[in-house]
C-alpha cells in the first residue's frame, strides 16, 4: 500500500467516498437531508496551500482518504493560533480492520508538523465507537462533546 496526495483524476472515486462518509454517518445524525450530501469542497481542498487531500492505494486502486486543513483558532486565548483540522477519514469496507486509517491520520499529523502546527482536531460522533477506539489508538482524546435538543 502506498499514500499520495489526491489529484483531479481521483474526484470520481473521492466524490464517491464522500457518499461513503455519509451513509455511515446517517444513524448517528437524524438532522441530515436526504438524498445526495456534499459536505467537502474537494477541489478547493485538492488546491489550497493549507490542505492536503490523501489517498492510499493498493494494487493501483484508491482504497481510502482523508485530508488536514489548517484553521484559525476560533478563540483568542488559546495556547495555539492555527490547529490542523482532520477530515473526510474514509476506508472502503473490505479494506478495513488494516490499519489504513492509522497510516492516512499518521500521515496528516505529519504533515500538520512539518507546517509547524501544534494541534490536531477532529470531530467524531459521539455513538461511533468504532471510530472513537480508532482515534484514541492514534493518540486522540475526548475534549468537548456538543449536545443538542430539538424542542
């Protein structure tokens, strides 16, 4: 297996992953729409000097992403200014239980360092427990929980 960046040529199956993302965060969100969901702008993603798209490949066939955005710190008096944010972390399911997912996110924090960033985020919801172990085995730990109520 071996990791690259993302290229145009990758947007077919990347917008196809995206879809992927969405479907397995159906049951843990009753708020989405239905129907087809974007949530990532991938091009934007794929062009910024900010962000990295990742892919991994096997056997020449792209098997899972994931990319890190660097942000402002939404609050001023934290330790740091700028956090690398993780997202769109997707592995296809005969792929999964490798370690693939650890290999994109080691790869992303990596890459977060070498821009000299010092925190790393990402959101995970709070049901998915898979994901959460997967977190936490790459270092990770629970910071704030958001809760919602709908009256």
């Amino acid at each position: 297996m071996i990791t690259r960046e993302a290229t145009d040529q990758d947007l077919e199956i990347l917008l196809e992953f995206e879809q992927g993302v969405v479907s397995a965060e159906r049951p843990f969100n009753s708020t989405l729409i239905e129907g087809e969901i974007h949530y990532y702008d991938l091009n934007s993603l794929m062009v910024s000097s900010d962000a990295t798209v990742i892919v991994a490949e096997e056997n020449n066939e792209i098997i899972a992403s994931g990319y890190a955005l660097i942000k402002k710190a939404e609050k001023n008096y934290y330790q740091f200014k700028e956090y690398a944010y993780l997202g769109f972390m997707y592995v296809k399911p005969e792929h999964r239980g490798k370690g693939i997912n650890k290999v994109i996110t080691n790869e992303l924090i990596a890459w977060a360092k070498s821009r000299g960033v010092t925190e790393v985020r990402l959101e995970v919801y709070a049901q998915n427990e898979s994901a959460i172990k997967a977190y936490e085995k790459a270092g990770f730990e629970s910071h704030i929980l958001m809760m919602r109520l709908k009256p």
